[in-house]
C-alpha cells in the first residue's frame, strides 16, 4: 500500500514524511501518486467501474481506473462536462490572486455536478494540493490549520496552493477569515493564493439567483465569471461523447449496460421517457399486501426524493426485510430484492465504513414514488411507516439528520423569487402532502373528513412521539396548525411542547409568538378589543421570553469552546415579532375606533375614554397599552442601529425588516405635533416623525428621505444645540446631518467645529462610538496639512474602545457597513455618504441598498472611484497603515486577505462605526503579465453574493 505522501511543488512533485499525512482530519487529500504504488486487482476494478455506472457515488478510485483503462488501451478517459475547461480555467486564473479566491460549480440534483467536481480535483492533483473537505464547514478553526498546514507541506519552503472542494454552502468569509488569521500567526509571507476555495454547491435557487444577477448586471450568455452552472440538460458536444462511450460500454457489457442507469439517464439526456421504462416493474404494485422489499424501496425512494445525497445502511435494510416469511435463509440484499434490484445501489465510502444502500438515481426516485402514490400508497403513509416500521428505538445520528431534513427542511420558493429568506414555509414533503389533499378535497363534492385533511399533521405528530427529546418535529407541527389549519389550539400545544422539549433555545421559543401572532392577525375571526388586547399581550409576553433567551445565547456562545465554530448573529426575530404584534394591533384597534389612535399614541390616557371605548373592564390591560409606545420607540431605535451600523454576512437584511419597524413607530408616535407640549418637545416629536431621533437615524437619512427633509433635521437639530445644558449627541447630530447634506450641492457652512466638539466631550466612560466618529471625520487630515494631528492614532484608539464597549456584542458576527468615505476636497463636505456611492453604483436612487462591500466590486466601477481620494499605505506584519506626509496610522482592513504580502500600496479610506477602514488595497510594484490579465478579470467579474447558509426555524 502507497504511502500517499507525495504532494506537487513549484518544482514537480515532492515526497512528504508520513507525519503530514497523520495530521489532516478533516481534509480528504488527493496525493500527487495517488494508487499509483498500488496493485488494484481486476475484481476490484470492474465492481468500481460498474457501480459508478449504475449509480453509485463516484470515488478516487473510479478516476485512477479510468486512467489506467485510457493508458492501456481498453477504455476511454472518463467523459468531461462542458463545465471541465471553464472551472480548470478559473481555477488557473485565480492563482494570479492572493489570499483565498473561490470558484463555484452551481449544478442541479442527479445532473453529475459533484463527480465533476471530483475529476476536477483528480487532473490537478500534480498541480495543486488538492483536498476534499470531510467535516462540517463550521469548524473553521480546525479546517484552516489543517488547510494552512498542507500549503507549507509542513515547510515555509515548500509552499503550493490549495485547492479544496466544500460540497455545501456556508459562511465563506468565516473561514476565509481563520485561514488568513492562522497563515499571520505562522508569520507566512505570501505572494500566491493560500487556498483556491471550490465551492460545489446543489441547488436550483441558487442558480435561479445567479442567472438573475448575470441578466441583471448585463452579462452575456458566455462571459467569464467565478461561476459554473451545470444543468440537466446536454449540449451536442456531450451528446456525442456519450454516445461514443455508449457504444463501448454495449460492446463490453453486452446486456447487462442497460441497467447502467447511472451512465443511461445522463445519456437519455434525462430522459421522463427512459425513467419511466426503468421503473416499469412497480406498475404492478398494488396498495395492500405490501410485501417487506416494496415497503423497503417506498423508503428508499421517498428518502432519496426528497433528501439528496441521503441513504439507509445495508445491515438495517436486511433487518428489515428478514421479516419477509416467503424468504428463508441468509439471502443477500440484492436476491430479497428482486425483481426491484437494478433501481437500488450498494456503495461503500471506506472499507472502515457500512456499506450503504440508495435509489440508482434521484430521478427514478422520484418517480417510484409517484407511482406507489398512483398505487395507493401516499407519501403520507410511506412517512409514518418509514418512522414506525423501519426506523429502530435509537436511530443513528446520520439518519436522524435524514429524518429531520424530510420533515423539517425548508427550501427557497420555485416561484421565481430570488430572495434569500423566502423560503417555502414548509418541508417539500409536507408541501406535496398538502398539495394531495388540496386535489383530494377539489375532486371531492363531499367534504373531507378531518383525518383526511390532516395527513401531513399525522406525520409529523408520529415523529414528535418518536423523538420525543426533540424540539424541531413539535416545533414544524405548531407552524402548521397555525398556518394551514388555523387550528390555535393545537399549535399552541405543540408550540410549548417544543419549549418544554428545548426551554433554552430562542429560535424554539419563537414559534409560540407567532401562534399567537398569526391569531390576532387572521381576519376571518371578528374580535373584540379585549379578545385582541389578550392576544397581543400573550404574543408579546412570548416574544419578550425569546428576546431574553437570544441575549442569554449571545452572551454564552463568547465562550471559550466555542471560539473554533461560527459564531452566529444576535437572534433579532423576538424584538421584531413584538414590532409586528404592535403593529396588527394598532389597525385592529383603529379599525374598530378611531380614538384608540389617541390612546396608543398616548395623547390622551386609556381611563379618560373608556366609555366611548365601550368597555370599563379594558382597564386591566391599563400597564400593557401605557407601555407600548415606549417599548415600540426603543425596539424600533435597535432595529436602526443594528442595521444602519452593520449588515448580515450569510444573507442580504430584508427591507420589510427596517419597513415595519419604522412604519409600527410612526403609527404610534403619531402624525401631529401637540400644541400643549413646549417647543423643544415639540422638536424632538418632528425628529421622530422623520426618523431621525438617534445618530443611526441621521446617517440612515439618505436612505430614506429627500434633501428638503434633510435641512428640516439640520434646522430642529441645531434648534436643539441653541438651548441651555443641550446634550453632546445633538451636537453630533446636527454636524452629521450636516455632513450627509454636504454632497448635495447645497450651500453648507463650512465652519470648523473642531473646538466646539472638543469642549462637549463628555466623560471617556461615557462617550458614544458616534461621538468618536465625528472626531474622526472632523480631524482626519487633508492634503494639504503639512502634519496630521498628533492624537489621531489616540482618536483611532479612542473610536475602536468605544465601539467594543458599546456595540461590540450587538454585532458579533455581522460585518459593520461603512458610513462616509474619504473623497478630495476639505472640510466636512470631503465625505462621501455611503449610499451616494451606492447611488452612483447602481444609477438608480430607488433601488433597495443592497451592496456587498465585503467583495469590493462597487470600486472597479470609474464614477464611483472619481468621488474617492486615492491614500497611500504601506503593509507590515499582516496590519495596514495610511500614510500622510511621512506620518502613519494604522487602520482596518476590509478584506484579511489584502494583507498577505508586505509592501507598499494605495486603497480607498472608509468609515464604519468602530474607525477608518482601508477599502480595495493594491499593491504598488512593478505589474507583471500575471497581474494584468488579474485586474482585467476583476474588472469583468460579475457581483457575488454570499452563500445560503443555515435556515432557521420561523420565517419574519
């Protein structure tokens, strides 16, 4: 046996001490010799050649037989995709780059997209150091020490790139972070890509998306991009391949290549017409008398249908069909089988591993289960058998994964919807339960019986009573009692049952808001205002629980042990579920009185009106209704900050978000300015009315109002600083409402507010993050200073302190969105609002913000940069440093992996909440071919966007 140490150098290749081998865990290493020092017998290698034929899982293995059979003459090369050349030439290209570059091969279920990810790894192996990873992408510590360990090769001497195949979407930035974050503890200095991240990812939705861009950005049918899509679909290229290999395989295999479904269905061009002549034995099938080996292949093809890449180990499938009493004896799987056999396949992912067992094709699958539908046996009843029959007391940690992604697992919408959050609100199983008994109940004149109508709530009561320590099946129940069945009652059961099942889980906790949510907001119910008021107040009380137990995860995920995972972002959904509550309330209320509109707004108290209210016993909801207004003022201020001053890094904000917020706190600040309230509350209630109460209001002004509302800020925000003992945050308003007016060719005054903002500098411990901002902004040099101020690195500091003690924990794990940049000119009117960039970006002022400035492809666009002023830097020891007239200062990188290789540079200077950020570094050295043909690339390169990853419980 080889010992597979061999891994390719700039030089050709180099054997490697066992020691590096022992040391990868979750890396799957495709050595440079590998098998190559192997003898693989005959038997060994027409079983492999075979199954990957008939549909198994493609292995190492099957690569290096086909290139044996190639050599030697007695078969062709394994077949290449059209996608082959476009990846190797993209993964070619992006090793001009730096740092960690991605490649993405987008490809649809049963189309071959993983075994062409695989044979792309397999022909660069000489080249690159390539790897598969086997663990979960979350544990980005571990990944990138091993990943950093196989680019040294255990040497700083002996550096190659990596290339590494991740067959699921998740978080990239977080292990690209951990990859750069462990290549500067090492002190590696780097000039090549550390790890070219392939990315093999299995979705429709995401390719839906990706096409969408393409159109949307204006690329043609062809153009260069870091995406892959591979289809169910043939070109006439690959047509004729496979019919060249078709004809060898006949020849070779004779009969027995037509139950090659694997290989036929992809040279059918996947056909309905050859799947249906595959599946043509279950014809017969009849819904009773089931024998054990039909029941085994329900399972099999449901499970298979409606879960990619999922299967059942060999030693449970033979447990269950030896209660077949027609077969006596230890008969092979293969035999009990029979006549079903050729639609099922065996595999094995190491000798250490079961042997595995799963349908020839997601295609024949799906179809088998449509036929044993047409045959009378529903999915519904193919589920609870599945979980009663087959599915043992204690079931393997893999098949309960399998079990919950079918009954649990939501998918994006195939309406043609391209966001991100719009995912379906159920499983894709109990969305065709329910569209069966939706046509069920159509071609009924009669009306269903209730057990009828809830085959769907069946199953997944089976599998809450089965796994009866899990949260997740209860929990899925709940949102379909409430949202299909309206049954309140029972959703609010198995919404505290879930609770009682996972008391500590925020997500969990969530579902019993909405029950109660969906309750008060169903109109076919007509309530009365007391029957709202209860409701509200138990959706409330339950989405306050969820809020504290959010905060609670947050504060215990800053542990130790668990620093080497993703850190997810503050659950926000409790605060915005009680947003949502306050606002159906309102209008319900309203709608039955208007003077309920006074009482919410708190212009007149609750007990003044009770009699045209028309109900004395409302007064006991006195407490709840005094104190909405406030709580909607301080959830909607929250829901500004945090999106204002930072952005998710799974997935774009949605706008409804930041929309019902801000429409729930106009509702109750109300529409008028009380006469009786004095003059500077007066001012303060125009603040609110426009949305700009807070500094996260006043910098989110762009986004939401004209330039005329802009100077009616400056005029009250300066109203304000004119009076007595006026606190320091309407000094930092007023400037900063300023500043954001300062690009829209109106007359601002150009004064210097440098002293005024230093004699208002309230106590360090006290002194806002947004306060150190305008220090910032105020004192950063221009070009024309002969010497920057000498505390500028103190103010650096001083911002950064701030931001930790403020708003540190709030944005763990979101990337903080940068506020102004850094253009020519002087004074305050040198800073370039973000979202004029954007403006200048997309050309449309009225397009929702939505740029993913981590990727920083809004700096190759020329108006854009026309409004920058270029800095000098330098980078040292993985930090970066502006540099002003022979003064530097140190500030943040954008990207981690700008930082690789020391050197001069230049990048374009912005402004986050916690201090400077350099933005788009370029080094400065003499331009090679390599570099040219990068920068023109990048200039072609179309907009990212961030991978799908994690679906939490309860949609917004």
């Amino acid at each position: 046996m080889s010992s597979k140490t061999a891994l390719p150098t700039s030089a050709g290749k180099k054997l490697f001490s066992e020691e590096i081998r022992d040391f990868f865990t979750v890396l799957d290493v495709i050595y440079a010799d590998q098998f190559e020092e192997e003898t693989i017998d005959q038997e060994t290698a027409e079983q492999a050649a075979e199954k990957i034929l008939r549909g198994a899982p493609a292995e190492w293995l099957n690569f290096h037989i086909s290139d044996l059979a190639e050599s030697n003459g007695t078969g062709s090369s394994f077949i290449k995709r059209d996608g082959y050349k476009r990846l190797v030439q993209q993964i070619h290209k992006r090793r001009n780059y730096i740092g960690t570059p991605t490649v993405k091969l987008l490809h649809q279920q049963g189309c071959g997209g993983t075994t062409l990810a695989m044979q792309v790894l397999w022909e660069m192996r000489k080249t690159l150091r390539c790897a598969a990873l086997m663990g979960s992408p979350l544990e980005c510590t571990k990944i990138a020490k091993e990943v950093v360990h196989l680019f040294t090769g255990g040497s700083k001497d002996d550096l190659n790139t990596v290339l590494l195949l991740i067959n699921e979407e998740f978080i990239l930035e977080h292990l690209q972070d951990s990859i750069m974050a462990e290549i500067e503890e090492q002190q590696i200095d780097v000039d090549i890509p550390v790890v070219i991240l392939f990315i093999c990812v299995r979705s429709d939705h995401a390719i839906l998306k990706t096409e969408h861009y393409r159109e949307q950005e204006g690329f043609m049918k062809g153009h260069d991009s870091d995406y892959v899509i591979l289809k169910r679909t043939l070109s006439d290229t690959e047509k004729e391949k496979l019919d060249t290999k078709k004809e060898e395989l006949s020849r070779k295999y004779g009969a027995k290549a037509s139950q090659f479904h694997g290989f036929n269905i992809l040279h059918s061009n996947f056909s309905q017409d050859y799947i249906q002549e595959a599946c043509a034995v279950l014809n017969t099938v009849g819904r009773k008398n089931k024998p054990p080996k039909t029941q085994l292949l329900s399972f099999l093809s449901l499970l298979n249908a409606y879960v990619p890449g999922s299967y059942l180990l060999e030693s449970d499938c033979l447990d269950f069909l030896r209660h077949d009493n027609s077969l006596q004896g230890d008969l092979s799987l293969v035999t009990r089988m029979q006549p079903f056999s050729h639609l099922i396949i065996s595999f094995q992912h190491d000798k250490s591993c079961e042997k595995r067992i799963r349908m020839a094709h997601p295609m024949i699958a799906k179809h088998c289960t449509e036929l044993l539908a047409i045959a009378g046996v529903p999915r519904s009843d193919t589920a609870r058998n599945f979980l009663r029959r087959f599915c043992p007391d204690e079931v393997s940690p893999c098949l309960f994964g399998f079990i919950k992604d079918l009954l649990t697992k939501r998918e994006h919408k195939k309406d043609g919807s391209i966001e991100d959050s719009d995912l379906e609100r159920f499983s894709t199983l109990i969305l065709h339960i329910n569209e069966m008994e939706d046509k069920k109940q159509k071609k009924s004149a009669s009306v269903l019986k209730v057990e009828d109508k809830n085959q769907s709530a069946s199953v997944l009561k089976v599998a809450s009573k089965k796994f009866d320590k899990n949260s997740l099946f209860p929990q899925a129940l709940a949102r379909l009692c409430y949202g299909e069945l309206e049954d309140y009652k029972e959703a609010e059961f198995w919404a505290k049952e879930a609770i009682k099942r996972d008391p500590k889980k925020s997500f969990i906790a969530d579902t019993l808001g909405q029950v109660h949510k969906n309750h008060l907001r169903n109109e076919k119910l007509s309530l009365k205002p007391r029957q709202l008021l209860q409701l509200a107040q138990k959706a409330i009380e339950a989405f306050e629980h969820e809020e504290k137990l959010a905060e609670e995860e947050h504060r215990k995920s800053l542990t130790e042990n668990e620093k080497s995972k993703v850190q997810w972002s503050l659950n926000t959904r409790g605060q915005f579920g009680f947003l949502q509550v306050c606002n159906i309330l309102f209008d319900k209320l309203a709608n039955l009185n208007e003077t309920w509109k006074q009482v919410l707004t708190k212009n007149v108290p609750m007990g003044s009106v009770l009699e045209s209210l028309g109900d004395n016993k409302l007064f006991r909801f006195h407490h709840l209704i005094k104190n909405l207004r406030d709580e909607v003022e301080k959830k909607f201020v929250f829901f500004d900050t945090f999106l204002t001053y930072s952005q998710s890094v799974m997935k774009k904000d949605k706008s409804y978000v930041s929309k019902t917020a801000a429409d729930c706190f106009k509702k109750y600040v109300g529409d008028s300015v009380p006469e009786h309230n004095d003059r500077l509350q007066q001012t303060f209630q125009k603040l609110k009315q426009k949305l700009a109460i807070t500094s996260a209001g006043v910098l989110s002004c762009l986004d939401r109002t004209c330039t005329s509302d802009i100077e009616h800020i400056i005029k009250w925000w300066e109203e304000i600083c004119q009076r007595n003992h006026f606190p320091t945050d309407a000094f930092v308003n007023f400037i900063l409402a300023k500043i954001m007016l300062s690009n829209k060719n109106k007359a601002v005054s150009s004064s210097d507010y440098k002293n005024d903002l230093k004699l208002r500098k309230p106590p360090s411990s006290a002194t806002q993050p947004e306060y150190h901002l305008l220090s910032l902004l105020l004192f950063w040099p221009t070009d024309d200073e002969d010497k920057p101020v000498s505390d500028l690195n103190q103010l650096i500091k001083d911002a950064s302190h701030a931001y930790e003690r403020e708003y540190k924990t709030m944005f763990r794990s979101r990337y903080l969105r940068p506020l102004f940049f850094l253009g020519p000119g002087k004074t305050v009117n040198r800073f370039v609002p973000r979202r004029d960039l954007e403006i200048f970006w997309t050309k449309n002022a009225l397009e929702e913000s939505n740029t993913n400035w981590k990727n920083e492809s809004i700096f190759r666009d020329s108006i854009v940069e026309e409004h920058l002023l270029k800095v000098e830097g330098a980078v040292r020891n993985y930090r970066v440093y502006a540099r002003f007239r022979g003064t530097e200062v140190e500030v943040e990188a954008n990207r981690r992996d700008s930082l690789c290789k020391s050197g001069q540079v230049s990048f374009y200077l912005g402004f986050t909440i916690k201090g400077p950020v350099a933005f788009s570094v370029r080094r400065k050295f003499l331009v090679t071919e390599g570099e040219i043909q990068r920068q023109t690339e990048e200039k072609l390169e179309e907009l990212c966007f961030s991978a799908d990853l994690g679906t939490f419980s309860d949609a917004y």
